[in-house]
C-alpha cells in the first residue's frame, strides 16, 4: 500500500445516504502494459469493475474495523483487465456505515465526519518500457445515483436495471487524513457455497416461499424477466409460524427485503451491498413462473480453513455439531456477530469470548481473531473499558460488563494457546493490564460491585423470562471473572517476561473476598446458590473447596433434572461436571431432549443453534419478538467439550499450538464410539474411540513434532508420532 497515499478522498455532490454511488474515470493506454494493481478502499461497501469485469472475489469491502482508527485497504492484481481504452467504476453502498449512524451526529464521527459514503482508490501501471502511471481519486471522476437505487444492510435493497441518474456530477475532494488506512489484514470475505432450493411451499396464507433446508447468511441469486416496470420482491426468514406460514417478526425493524424492477429482459441477480439471514424466502409480485431452479442461496462468510470435525454414534449429536457449524459459518462474517438476521448483527465481546475455544478447533480463526483484537484495542477507551460491541458503534459505553469485556484478556489467549501466536499476547499486554486496571478501580475490597453488568443472559433462574439478566447475583459473576482475567494476565506477564508478584496479590485477595461473600464450607451460600455460581466458582478454581462445590452443581443439576445456565454459565457447565467425577451428569445434560436442553432445538428441526433455549416452543409458539435468533451461536460453546472431554483432544498451556498434546477422552455407556481430528500448525491430531467386546479401543494419531500423553482408566500413556492403538 503505497500509491493510495497520494490519492485524494472523494464523495458525490447529492446527499445520499441510503443509494449506491457509482464513481467512474475513463482513461487510455498507449504502451504495452506490463504490471497494473489497484489499492482500493471505501467509506461503505464498494463494488469495483474495470471494463465491466468485477475486480477480486470478494464481497462486502473493506469489511468491518474501527473506522476512526483503521480502514482497510486491498490491493489486486488487475494486470489483464487494462486495454488500450479503459473505464474505471466502483459502486460504493452504506454496507456497514448505514442505520446506526445516518443522521447521528456523534456517530457520524465514526465516519472521519462523513454521512455519505466516499471513496479513495489508486490504479497504477507499470509499462513494458519501464514508466509508471498512477491515477488516483480525484474531482475529475464523474459521480451518478447507482442503480442500486436503495441499499441498507438491514432492510435490503432495490435494484432497477433501467435507472440512469439524469445528472452526473463531477467529484467532490474532501480533505481527510490517510493515516488511518492500513493493509487488510482480516481474512476475504467470499462466496462459500450455492445451496438449492428444497422445496417451494404455499402456506396456509397463500404466500409463495421457498425452503433452502438450512438456516445460514449470505443472499439469494435468482434468475428473473417479468413485465417491464413489474417489481419482485424476496423477503427473508427463518421460520415458519405454528400455522406453517411465512415469519419474520423476530427480525424486529430490519426489512430483510430484496426488490428488482423487471425491465423486460432476462436477467440473473444477486446484491452487492448487503446480507440476509434465512432459510426461507417469500415471493411477491413475480408474473415468471416459479421454478426452484431459477432460486440459489449463496452462503457468505469470512475465508478460514475448517480444521475440526466430530462425529459420534447418536445422530442427534452429530445433527448438534452440524448446526453449531453452520451457526459460526453465519456469525463470522468479518466479526464475530452475534446473529446474521434481525436489526443487529453486532460484534457482541461476550458471544465472542465464550465461543473462541469451540471457534479455534472448528476453523483456523487466527488471522479472523487478529483483525477483530486489533480492533477491540482500537475502540478500548483511554481509562481501560471494553465497549460491549466491537467495532464500538454505540460510542457511549462508560463502563465494562464482566464476561463480555473479559474478550480483552480471553479471546488473546485462545489464539495464543491454539496457534502459539507469542506476538499476540505480547501486543495485546497493555489493553489486558488496562482493563484489569478498570476493574479494580470499579472494585471494593476484592469485589467487582461498581458496574453494570448483562448477569447470566438469558438464564432460567428468574421467575420472569422476560428479565434476561436477572438470576445469579452480578457481583458474584464479576467478581469471578476478574479472578478468571486477572489469572490469564498474569500468565500473559510471566510470558512476556514480567513480574507477577503484585496482580498476584490483588488475585489472591479478590479470592479470599469471593469466598468470604458468596461461599461458606465450600459451598455457594443458599442465597446465591445457582449452577452459574457453583460453575464459576469450580471451572476458574476460586473454591477452596473444589469437590464440595462440584458436588453442590451436581445437585442442583440432578434435582431439576436440566441446566438453568445462561451466557455465562452453560460454555462451562459440561466441564465443570466432567473435570470433578460428574460426567454422568455432564452427558445426561447433553443427550437430554427435552426443554431445556441442546438438542430440544435439534428435535424441533433446528440447522443452527437457537438464542434461547426455547426459542421455538413444542406448541410452535415462539419465546418471543424482541429478542429470539434463530442462529444465535453462543451456546454453540458446547462444541469445545465435544472436542476436548468426549474426544479427548486438548492443547498444553505450557507448550500450546498442540506442540504437546493432552489426550484425555471422557466415555460414556450410551455411546457407541465417538471420533475427532483437528488440523493444527503441527499436522493433524485426531482421536477416536469405541467400544467393543466389553472394552473400549482408543486410536490417537500424533503428528510428527509433537509429543503425547493420553489419560486412560488404566492411567497415563505416553504416546509415539504416528497412530496410537490403546485397549482397555
């Protein structure tokens, strides 16, 4: 990126905030052509072509950051798109910079000030003979309204292939700094998959809908002629009613809707600017006969490798993994969204930190989780706190909430455990002291009681469904994630090189302050007794009594018979039971059916994991309109127990990147046999085992490099490179 820094930040004339803007520059080359790369960036979504051919693979540019701070730039190859008489167009939509910050004027300045989209591109030629050319942004483009005539990432858009602005206008340069441009260093965001129409249903209503068989987040392509003037419309969703009817309620404001004026000509389409979550859609106004042939849905997200795969003898399971899949390939588009549907989709920390471990052994997302970390640096404020969403569009958070801050110090440690990413942690430091920092000053002799926090979200303590973070007592659940961030910053210090001696300190006093409030005999006191608590309290090793408390989970679990766990309490739940001599209960808790449970969801024909946990009831009722996604991937955090207790498979924190594997399977008698593998910088580690002839067979395969040691009931194997078969 070098050239762009000379070009000049360009925008339309004519306010316009919710239309696509096409800038073009025609220009000639008389030499031979030898190289020729455009470094490209915009306020919003671009769409570059040159000569009418699209430029680079990639959809919803420059992607999502910390506008103020950091906009990225992509650089292509465009060598053999340059001919001898050329023209340059980039439409550039609201993508991101739309809802939350039209009309706003603090929000605007998260924008560098500018409520309309702009631009900022350089093309540069190199010739045969050894000259240069570079063209850059500036008042001699020529600007027009694009014939996305509309475009929102919330509602939709509508295209109208006959419009053509009456009046282009030549281009406005806008004096803003380039200092915040930098390389892309996120992954791409591409097209993954073209999934087909299943079926084209008439509801009991008379809609038209078709059903694409999985919930996921991308767009529709779809072929279409019509009448000229004639507008088709798609709405999107992701159920249908009990009635069996076409739902979109709990997408609450966003429109989720695509509109395409019929010119009379055939044309095949899909949008440029924006994204929908769905399974569903619903057809309106189509005279073309409706065929599902004429229907693909393209599923979008960012490009990371899939490394993990699990499977196991229970269908139920393996349907569980699956949407847990589909439910991250939906949420990280670019950020870790907390869904892909409804008028959202938002870098929520604590949906993010509670699913990095599960994340990390389904996909590579160490280069995803670089781009977001530096992100979150970016927007952290100067005094310490973490905004609740990153990027920070809220622009008014005064203050962190525990376990969803707590991104700052686990998301970094994840990465590093996963990948051995030193550089992370070691960049990542200062933002993990300063946030530690806010807490103590937000703290009173040990215990975190000065701020506002989210609770248990979406737990089942409370009497009132409707009170989401009503149940365990905030304090207790801070208070325990300042132990559990205090304890991965002294780690990240001892790495680093520096003294502990003092954090460690102000650990063991918030330590001895947690059992003094909330504890007596080893056990949660009766009035702050829930599993969150007793999970707390077990999984970050705050108890001075382990055993005991592990044992008061199990009886609050086995007494209801389910979980009761929110946000914060289900990602350890399973562990916290299985890590103590509870797997029983641990596996009767996910092979559970019924409400509340994970596979409730699956029997009630979900492809994504739910926000709640009965977020569809058994009457076909939903739980609610406000606050009820259908891909919603937090409680997916499931998945890294799948992975590490009934597989086995785990990292060393002492030599991470599974330089040294653990292997530690947990079985279970209603389970037939249970596999997995996990791609790793170190090769392919897998592990699998299954019963047979009354004893159980286990095969671990190491790669070369690493070393081994598998924890079996006969005791401690260590294991050689290569396939390892183990009976007992």
């Amino acid at each position: 990126m070098k050239n762009i820094l000379s070009a000049n930040w360009i925008k339309s004339p004519k306010l316009s905030q919710e239309c696509e803007i096409c800038y073009t520059k025609q220009f000639s080359t008389e030499k031979e052509v030898k190289n020729a790369s455009l470094e490209i960036t915009s306020l919003g979504t671009y769409v570059a072509r040159i000569n009418g051919n699209r430029v680079g693979d990639q959809v919803m540019t420059p992607g999502w950051t910390a506008y103020r701070k950091r906009l990225q730039v992509e650089t292509y190859d465009v060598t053999d798109m340059i001919g001898a008489e050329n023209k340059i167009s980039v439409g550039v939509g609201p993508g991101w910079k739309g809802r939350y910050f039209t009309g706003n004027e603090r929000c605007a300045e998260y924008f560098l000030g500018v409520r309309e989209t702009a631009l900022i591109c350089a093309l540069a030629i190199e010739y045969a003979d050894g000259t240069e050319e570079v063209i850059v942004t500036d008042d001699t483009w020529v600007t027009e309204l694009g014939k996305n005539v509309y475009s929102d990432l919330y509602n939709g858009y509508k295209y109208d292939p006959l419009y053509v602005d009456p009046k282009p206008m030549d281009a406005v340069v806008f004096p803003k700094d380039t200092n915040i441009l930098i390389d892309r260093d996120g992954e791409k965001i591409i097209e993954q998959e073209r999934l087909e129409a299943k079926e084209i249903i008439i509801t009991p209503k008379g809609e038209t809908v078709i059903d694409f068989g999985q919930n996921m987040t991308g767009y529709v392509e779809f072929k279409v002629k019509g009448n000229k003037g004639e507008v088709v419309t798609i709405e999107h969703a992701e159920v249908l009613d009990a009635g069996g009817n076409f739902y979109r309620d709990n997408l609450r404001s966003a429109k989720a809707k695509a509109e395409f004026v019929c010119d009379g000509e055939e044309h095949i389409h899909k949008p440029d600017h924006t994204f929908f979550g769905f399974r569903y859609i619903r057809l309106t106004g189509w005279s073309d006969e409706i065929k599902k042939e004429n229907f693909t849905a393209i599923v979008v997200h960012s490009d990371m490798k899939r490394t993990g795969h699990f499977e196991c003898s229970d269908a139920r399971l393996n349907k569980l993994y699956s949407n847990i899949i589909w439910g991250q390939k939906g949420n990280y588009l670019d950020v870790p969204t907390d869904c892909p549907q409804r008028d959202e989709r938002l870098g929520w920390t604590g949906d993010a930190q509670v699913f990095i471990k599960a994340a990390a052994y389904n996909y590579d997302v160490e280069r995803f989780f670089l781009k977001w970390l530096a992100d979150l640096r970016a927007d952290q404020r100067p005094w310490g706190t973490i905004p609740h969403v990153i990027p920070d569009i809220f622009d008014c958070d005064e203050n962190s909430s525990a376990a969803w801050a707590d991104a700052a110090t686990v998301c970094p440690w994840q990465i590093y455990l996963s990948y051995g990413n030193k550089e992370l942690i070691e960049t990542s430091l200062q933002s993990m002291k300063d946030y530690i920092e806010y807490i103590e000053m937000q703290s009173r002799d040990g215990i975190w009681c000065k701020s506002w926090h989210f609770g248990d979200w979406l737990n089942l303590d409370a009497s009132d469904v409707g009170k989401c973070d009503i149940g365990t007592d905030k304090d207790l659940i801070a208070t325990a994630y300042y132990i559990y961030s205090s304890n991965i910053l002294i780690k990240a210090m001892k790495l680093c090189g520096e003294d502990t001696a003092e954090q460690e300190a102000k650990r063991e006093t918030s330590i001895l302050a947690f059992r003094r409030e909330f504890m007596a005999d080893g056990r949660i006191k009766p009035e702050f007794a829930t599993q969150t608590a007793c999970v707390l309290a077990v999984h970050f090793g705050i108890s001075d009594n382990i055993a005991e408390t592990a044992a008061q989970l199990n009886e609050l679990v086995t007494e209801c018979g389910h979980l009761k766990t929110g946000f914060v309490g289900t990602p350890y739940l399973l562990h916290a039971l299985t890590d103590n001599g509870y797997a029983e209960t641990a596996y009767s808790l996910i092979l559970r059916e019924e409400y509340p449970s994970w596979l409730f969801s699956v029997k009630m024909g979900a492809t994504t994991v739910w926000e709640h946990w009965d977020s569809l009831r058994e009457d076909g009722s939903m739980w609610s309109t406000d606050m009820n996604s259908f891909n919603h991937y937090a409680y997916g955090a499931v998945a890294d127990w799948m992975y590490g207790d009934m597989a086995g498979i785990n990292v060393d924190e002492n030599n991470p990147a599974y330089k040294n594997i653990i292997f530690k399977p947990v079985t279970d008698s209603r389970l037939d046999w249970v596999k997995a593998s996990v791609d790793t910088r170190m090769g392919t580690v897998a592990s699998e085992w299954k019963k047979a002839d009354g004893k159980t067979v286990y095969i671990f395969t190491v790669p070369v490099g690493s070393t081994a040691t598998a924890y079996l009931p006969d005791g401690e194997h260590v294991l050689k490179c290569g396939v390892n078969e183990i009976t007992v």
